[in-house]
C-alpha cells in the first residue's frame, strides 16, 4: 500500500540556527532593559536614603538650636549622635528693649541673629549647612515691685 501523504510531509524536528538566534537577541534585549531598571531603582533607593538621612540629621540638629541662646553663645560645637554640628551667629538686627505690658520696658533686650550652622557626619553621610534666623536674649534688669 502506497501512502503519498508521508512522503510529501517533511517534519522537523527542533529549531533552525535561525529562530535561536532571534530568541537569544530577543531574550538579551529583555534583560537588557530589566538589568537598566533595576539599576535605576537601586540609584534611586541611595538617593531617598541618603535625602532621608539629611532630613534626621536637619530636624535632630534644629532641634538642638532651640535650646542655644546666641547672644550668650554665638558660636560653638557640639556632639549629637552620629553628628557633629558648629554653629555661628552673627547679629543682623541692633539690641532692643523688650516691652511688657502694663509696665512699659521689659526685664529682657532681644536681638535678631543670622545663624549658619554646619552639619558634619559620620562616614558615608556628606556635610551640609542649614542656616536659621533666631532671638537672642539677654536679662538686663532686674523685676522691682513698686509698693502699693
């Protein structure tokens, strides 16, 4: 019994050298862009990391500034942590006399200072500045009570 059917039918087994090669270019430039993507991300991961970082640090440090008086110390250094902070302050305003009501001038003179404050971390942290306006007192009278 003759059957033409299978001798005209040529299969094939496998791919051609052809196919292969389109299937590694397509395999690589897929990869390609997974391995950009993921180097994007890492990137971007050190960089919140490290703004992260900046603001504890920013917050930690004007934190601190608050309980510093620059007219009684208008510059120093201090150790908080991991950081170091040094500050200067210069006046940007003349002394005045505080008011206090209902007995007119105040126990306190006040000034406006310009504070420039460096931040210097530990290793892996690079060192910024911040710079605050804040009021310098000083205690220049003393409370008399007026008899009655």
């Amino acid at each position: 019994m003759f059957l033409p059917h299978r001798a005209a039918c040529s299969c094939q087994r496998g791919f051609t050298l052809l196919e292969a090669i389109v299937a590694l270019a397509l395999i690589s430039s897929v990869g390609m862009a997974l391995f950009s993507w993921i180097n994007s991300s890492i990137s971007t991961l050190g960089r919140v990391e490290e703004s992260i970082q900046r603001a504890t640090a920013t917050r930690n440090t004007l934190q601190f500034m608050q309980t510093v008086n620059p007219m009684e110390t208008p510059s120093g250094e201090e150790t908080l942590g991991e950081y170091r902070i040094r500050w200067n302050a210069e006046p940007i305003t003349e002394r005045v006399d505080g008011a206090s009501f209902p007995y007119g001038i105040s126990l306190y003179q006040f000034t406006l200072y310009n504070t420039r404050i460096e931040v210097l971390g530990a290793p892996r942290r690079p060192d910024f500045t911040v710079e605050v306006k804040q009021v310098g007192y000083r205690r220049v009278r003393a409370m008399v009570f007026a008899p009655q």
